[in-house]
C-alpha cells in the first residue's frame, strides 16, 4: 500500500486511480462505520451493551481487593531499615496534620523483610504465600491521597471526590465498556463495606441505575452466605414470569412517555430485565461446590481462617471469568490498627494472604491474568511513628498499593517514601492519577470518559490526573 502511495505522491490521480489505491482504506472505513452503528444502536436499547474502548485495551476487566481501614505500608511492603535503627526516637522533621491523637515516636516494625522473585521485591513476613508472586506485582510506594478520614478517604479511592456524592470507578468502567455478560450486571461488589460513605462508594450517582454496583452480601454476612439477593422464584414458571414483566414494562414504557425522561424510572425497567436474565446465570456462578478440591484448597477454603475471604476472591474470578467488567471484594473493616497493630495486623494478612497469592496463580493458569487487571489497596496508610505503645494513625501521605497482570509492568516497584514511610517524595501518585490509569489500561482516555449533568461533563478524574506511564508493560 505505501509503495503505490509513494508512487502516486508526485502525480495527479484520476478518480478511478484514486479508488483503485484507496478500496481497503474505504472498506475499513465502511466497516468500522457500520460496526459503530450496531454498538451504538445496543447502546441505545441496553445500557451495559458491549462499548468499543478508545484505543486498543490491555485489560478487559478489573478485580478490586480493597482492604478497608488502611493497611501499614511500612509493616507490609515498604521497607524502612531505619524505622528499626530509630526505633524510639523522635520524628526528625515535622509531621502532617492527622486525624485521631497526636502519634509519639518512631515506631520498628514487628515483622522481618526480606526480598523475593527475580525482581527483589521487599515484603515483611505478614504475607509469605503473596511474596511468592511478585514478579507478577506491580508495586506502587508512593501513593497519597487528600483525606485522613476513613469516610472521605474511602470516596476518594472509590469516587475520585471526598466531598461530593459521584459515581464509582466500577460505574465509570461499565458506562464506559459495557459487560460481556448480558445476563449479569457490569459490576458487582462482594461483602461491601456499609460504614464511611456505604453504598455511595459503589454507587452510580447521576449516572444511569444500571452502572451501579450490584452487591452481593454486605460487611457482617459470611461469604457462604452471600447471595444476589430475590433472584430465584420457584412458585412462578418462567413463561408466567416473562408476561408479568412484559405487563408491567409496558405500563413502565407508557409512564414514561407521558413524564418524559424519569432515571428511577428507567432504571426499574432495566433492573426488571437484568433480573429476568441473572436468574438463569447467577445461581451457577455462585455454585461453588462444582471447583475441584485443588482449587478450593488454593484459595484456602479448607481453613476457617482464610476460607471467608478465599471463598470471596474464588467468586470473583468466577465472575469476572464470565465476563463480569467491574468485581470488587473487600477484607471489611479490619485494618484500621490505633492499637493492638501486631496482634490484629497478623490476623487480617493471615486472612487474606493464601486467597490473593490463590488468586493470581489460578488467573495466570488460566490465561487470565493477562487482560485482568487486579488491584489492591487500602483508603490510606499508617504513620511510621506510634499511637499508644502498639499502634499507627491515619497517614493519607503515603501508603502502598500493588497491581497485577492487566498491562502493568510485572516485577516493578515504583515510587518511593522518605526513609521512614511519612511522606511520598519520588514519582507520587495521586487517586486521581491511580484512576487515570486504571481507565488507561482499559482502553479509555480519562479526559473524554464523560457525562453531561447539571449543565457540565463530569468524569472520574474531574479536572485532575495524570497516566502513570512508567509501570505500563
């Protein structure tokens, strides 16, 4: 093709010379028209039909481990030989402002460090089995955030605003891209947190209904408890159910034409479809019984300390293996350690550690972990120096989170704190930045991912973020 460009370049070209060079182009063209039409065409009669990304994507879907209440980065994957060299003394320089009482002085880590995989990545003792998979990792050590408060903190990292109610990251990536699953919901949260901002952290806000997260259980419910709730009805047969619905949407379709645009009402007609559909889908997703005893034994569900959260993160895959855009799971609300740190931060990793190192091995032998983009953290960090004998605040300034597979680079860690963990001080990374990305590895542009409402075009981002390029594979 370029040969017979660079041959015409100097010419003037008749229109049947023109054509003749130019026919694939104009196929192409006509193709990618035509197939836009179809997408939009679903788009317009289902909202989460799949939406062709911006660019070329390096991962079709996103798992969210979220560890609520902050995780100490200088007790997990920060090394700080210095904390244990000043153990006891005073913080050498001046100290953020933080949220609870006022913090004392340098506090060691209870746990060793060591180094693991071929890229020598530094992990404490409090996660062995996830310290075997980090040449899968993407460690990012200088994150912060804006907020010292759990509540504020916790839209932040969800909604990208700690001070007003906006839709949620899973709710962007599926107003964006759609599901590949039309008989499940784009996003799905599993055990979600009910405390610091509740649902609005898996909410859709002015976006439409149906980019809202749907939860399965909440914080308190055991796992082997947690179902989509209402989603089996043995009583009435399918046929009988289909003309119920078909009855009651079209009184749904003639109240709406007669208001005129009405977002609770259009998203009751949604949800009565999606409904309809999950009931042939869900109850198998959520079967567990049918995964091999190797399986479940990898996630941990042979042990009732990790069997919980396991069986969690075993669902997870499930779902997003089936298409599910958007899964969160969440270690809720465990790692919020004022107090009692060693005590309590050994048994929140004893909980999770086999079930996310169980995790990335079955996504990687599965051929999944190359488009899925799995992500962990928490709201925020912990203070290097102590609260009480035994304890860490709040620090917003710095703490750590890790990606995997999804087009990180693997084996990388990025960023670095001051050399006791307070502050972030090299290649920080904001939440609107970790957003930015996130959208970036999904093949979205986080400065045109937008919706029109109340007279501007809001994104995930607002006016802020910026593409970590560097930990891009």
């Amino acid at each position: 093709m370029n040969r017979h460009w660079n041959s015409y370049l100097n010419q003037t070209l008749s229109r049947r010379e023109l054509l003749k060079v130019s026919s694939a182009g104009f196929g192409s063209v006509a193709l990618a028209g035509l197939l836009a039409q179809e997408q939009a065409s679903a788009a317009a009669t289902d909202p989460l039909a799949v939406k062709a990304p911006h660019f070329p994507a390096r991962a079709k879907r996103v798992i969210f481990l979220f560890m609520h209440g902050g995780p100490s980065q200088v007790d997990t994957f920060d090394y700080k030989p210095l904390l244990k060299r000043d153990h006891g003394k005073p913080l050498p320089f001046a100290r953020p402002k933080v949220v609870s009482s006022e913090t004392f002085n340098l506090l060691q880590s209870p746990w060793a460090f060591k180094q693991y995989g071929q890229s020598g990545a530094w992990v404490s003792d409090l996660f062995p089995e996830t310290a075997k998979c980090v040449d899968d990792m993407c460690f990012i050590k200088s994150m912060y955030g804006s907020n010292s408060r759990h509540g504020g903190a916790l839209l932040e990292l969800h909604t990208g605003s700690d001070t007003f109610i906006r839709p949620s990251m899973g709710s962007w990536v599926t107003y964006g891209l759609g599901t590949e699953n039309a008989s499940m919901p784009g996003y799905l949260t599993i055990c979600p947190t009910q405390s610091h901002g509740g649902a609005n952290n898996f909410g859709s806000a002015f976006l439409p209904a149906p980019y809202a997260g749907t939860s399965i259980g909440s914080v308190g419910i055991a796992a082997k408890d947690a179902r989509i709730p209402f989603i089996s009805n043995k009583e009435t047969p399918r046929p009988i159910q289909r003309m119920e619905i078909d009855y009651s949407q079209a009184l749904n379709r003639k109240q709406l034409e007669s208001t005129g645009p009405d977002r609770a009402l259009e998203g009751r007609i949604e949800s009565f479809e999606l409904a309809f559909r999950m009931q042939t889908e869900s109850p198998d997703l959520q079967d567990l019984s049918k995964e091999t005893d190797a399986t479940r034994k990898l996630y941990g569900l042979d042990n009732p300390i990790t069997e919980d959260f396991g069986r969690q993160c075993l669902m997870a895959r499930r779902f997003s293996e089936k298409g599910v855009r958007f899964v969160q799971v969440s270690h809720t609300y465990k790692w919020d350690q004022h107090e009692n740190l060693k005590r309590d931060h050994s048994q929140n990793a004893a909980e999770v550690d086999k079930p996310i190192a169980g995790l990335l091995k079955d996504l990687k032998s599965r051929g999944l972990l190359e488009d899925t983009l799995v992500i962990w953290g928490g709201e925020f960090g912990r203070t290097p120096t102590a609260q009480g004998s035994d304890g860490r605040d709040h620090n917003p300034e710095a703490f750590t989170m890790w990606m995997a597979g999804g087009g990180v680079k693997p084996g990388l860690s990025y960023g670095a704190t001051d050399d006791y963990g307070y502050y972030s001080v090299v290649d920080k990374v904001h939440f609107h930045d970790l957003h930015a990305t996130i959208l970036h590895l999904l093949g979205m542009d986080h400065l045109k991912l937008t919706y029109r409402y109340a007279g501007r075009d809001f994104r995930l981002t607002d006016v802020h973020g910026n593409v970590v390029k560097d930990i891009l594979a």
